[in-house]
C-alpha cells in the first residue's frame, strides 16, 4: 500500500486513539490534535499534545483483517522500508524526529 492509502485508512481512527490519549491518568494534555499530512511526512507526526510545548506523537495503527495481532500478538513492529522508497518510521525514529509513540491494533468493532 502507498503512504496516501495508510494515511487515509489512519485517518478513520484518529478519533478513538485522540481519546485515549485525552483520557490517560491525571490528564497529562488539555489539548490532543490531529497534525498535517505534512507533519507526518517530514517531522514523523501523528498527532499533536497541546500545550506541554507542543509535543508531535508518531503513530503506529495495525489493521485487524490482516491478522497481525493473532500471528504476532504483543510484539511491536515498525516498517523499515517502502516499496516506493519513501521514508518509514524507523529512519524518522532514527532521526530523533516525533516526541512519544503511540502503537495500536484497530479492532474491527471499533466506531470510526
């Protein structure tokens, strides 16, 4: 899949991981926001935390019909390389670039 179908497919669930996020203990952020495509393409951000200096969250979602937590369960992945030669989340993570990330698998029961 291209980077455009990932994103648009995230896209879709940005709202149940925003709030998670908003309801972690003691309300760490007043503020969880969706960030500009070109924020994850350039600075490995998914979503922004307002306003504890403005913290980029990169974000790892799974889908549930290619059965990655059944073959995998709990381990934690993340794509080293595209097919189109487009740069992963590794060499981002590599780089220093997004503050915190955030790793899930959607399942199939959950409201968009």
């Amino acid at each position: 899949m291209s980077f455009d179908d990932d994103f648009k497919w995230q896209m879709q669930h940005l709202s149940k991981v925003n709030k998670i996020l908003g309801d972690l203990p003691g309300r760490l952020f007043t503020q969880v926001r969706v960030a500009p495509r070109e924020a994850d393409i350039k600075r490995n951000t998914d979503m922004m935390i307002l306003p504890y200096g403005g913290k980029d969250v990169a974000l790892r979602l799974r889908r549930p019909h290619k059965g990655y937590f059944n073959a995998f369960g709990l381990q934690f992945t993340i794509r080293s390389k595209r097919n189109t030669g487009a740069e992963t989340e590794l060499s981002k993570l590599q780089r220093g670039l997004g503050d915190w990330f955030f790793y899930g698998h959607i399942e199939e029961t959950w409201e968009r």
